[in-house]
C-alpha cells in the first residue's frame, strides 16, 4: 500500500511537470476548492447509497484531492504530503491519551470530551472552541457549532428545554411577521432553524441528512404528480390549487 501511495503523489508531481498536463499545471489551491468540496459530497452520496465499489472510487477521489493541494503546496516551498501525513499521524496519538496514554475513557462520550480537551490545548490565538469553517454548508455548521458547545457543558438540560426553545423562535418569527420587519424576519427565521437543528441534535438526528431526506420526498412526490398530470393530457401550469391539492394527496396515499 505505501508504494502505491507513493506512486500516486509521483503520479501527481509528474501530472504538473512540464512533459505533464496543462490543466492540472494550471490549478491552484484556490481552484481546487470546488473539486474537494463536490468530492467529499461524493463520498457522502455513496455512503447513503450504501454502494461499495463507488464509495471506495470516491474515497480514492477525495484522496487524490489531498495529494493534489499537497503536490500545490510542496511546489511552493510550503510542505509536502509527507509532512500532512506525519502532523495527522501524531496527531492522532495526541488526541487519544485515553488510548495511547494512561487515561482512560469509559464510554463514547468521555472518549469525546478528552478527544476535545487535547484539541483546545493545541488551539491558540482567537479562534476559540467554535471555529467552524463558515463555508460549511449551514445546517451542518449549526449542529457542529451546538456539539462543540455542548462538549463543554454549554448546552440545554434535556430535549423538553429545546421544545420550549424551538416554540419561542417560532413565535417571535410569527411577531416579526406581523410587525412587517424583513431584518426581524430573516433574523428570527434564522434563529428558529438554529434551534430546530438543535432540537434534532438531541434526538441523534443529522440535520442535514434528514433535510435531504424530506427533500428527496418532497421531489419524488411532485414527480409521480407530474407524471398524473402528463397522463391527464395536461399541463401542471393549468391546474388550479384544487386540483393540484387533490392530486398531491391522491400521491400520498399511494405511497
């Protein structure tokens, strides 16, 4: 396996040498951003597929992202892939004294707050505990942001203290509505789905997962919709909200 993994960061010097290709000696880390993005969303899709063979192409996708940006940077006199893998190598060690060292955890969530408490000792500087990456899509970045908090104890007591939450956002959406404030509106809709997420972290849910999920939903209903309406001999355009309405729960029973 190292070999292998040796071959393809070759592979990837030689692809940016002159005698390689003009696209990749044309890419930067700034242009690589969309690539490693769409395929970690890749890896995620094939996970939910549950398909082995294109999971472990998209893994090997992903990979090449790392030695790509790593290639980028060694060209640059900054570090190579050798030093991404040696810094995640003791990394791990560190941020696991409850395995490599003589603490010990007793449960998974213990072994999570260690794993955290190693990682504040190594952040320095202003950041702070909830330095999330604000490119993360938003439903993702609002549950990371609740766990981070949570894992030092800044968190509600129990889910019936994030129902209250939730129905307080909701209504100060519904006063912001009626007071005709768009600023309010966008702010306290923002609020509401912050703690709507919330509410999904302590029931174990991912928001982002379940999002899809009811879109998914939403779209393969409107489809088996559409295709009723093609097999009326119509347009969905022309129906009216009743007969759409009708349609819509005529699906819905079906499945």
């Amino acid at each position: 396996m190292k070999k292998k993994f040796e071959d393809v960061v070759r592979l990837s010097g030689f692809l940016r040498s002159p005698k390689g290709c003009p696209w990749d000696r044309e890419q930067t880390l700034k242009t690589l951003r969309s690539f490693i993005v769409e395929e970690a969303y890749e890896v995620v899709q094939a996970i939910e597929k549950d398909d082995t063979e294109e999971l472990k192409e998209e893994l090997g996708d992903l990979l090449y992202q790392v030695v790509f940006a790593s290639q980028i940077c060694s060209e640059e006199g900054r570090f190579s892939v050798d030093d991404v893998v040696d810094q995640l190598y003791y990394k791990l060690i560190r941020r696991h004294p409850h395995v490599f060292g003589e603490e010990r955890a007793k449960d998974a969530g213990e072994a999570v707050r260690k794993w955290h408490g190693e990682k504040l000792k190594e952040k320095t500087g202003e950041k702070g505990l909830l330095s999330i990456p604000r490119s993360m899509p938003a439903l993702i970045r609002a549950q990371r942001v609740g766990e981070k908090a949570s894992h030092v104890g800044f968190d509600w007591r129990g889910i019936e203290e994030v129902m209250e939450k939730v129905e307080e956002e909701l209504n100060e959406l519904k006063s912001a509505i009626r007071e005709g404030n768009q600023d309010s509106i966008e702010k306290e809709w923002g609020d509401l789905i912050f703690s709507l997420v919330n509410l999904g972290r302590f029931l174990k849910l991912d928001a982002e997962l379940c999002t899809h999920r009811a879109v998914d939903k939403f779209v393969d209903r409107f489809r088996r919709m559409e295709k009723k309406v093609k097999e009326m001999g119509k347009d969905i355009s022309e129906l009216s909200e009743e007969e759409m309405n009708e349609l819509w729960e005529e699906v819905k029973k079906e499945l």
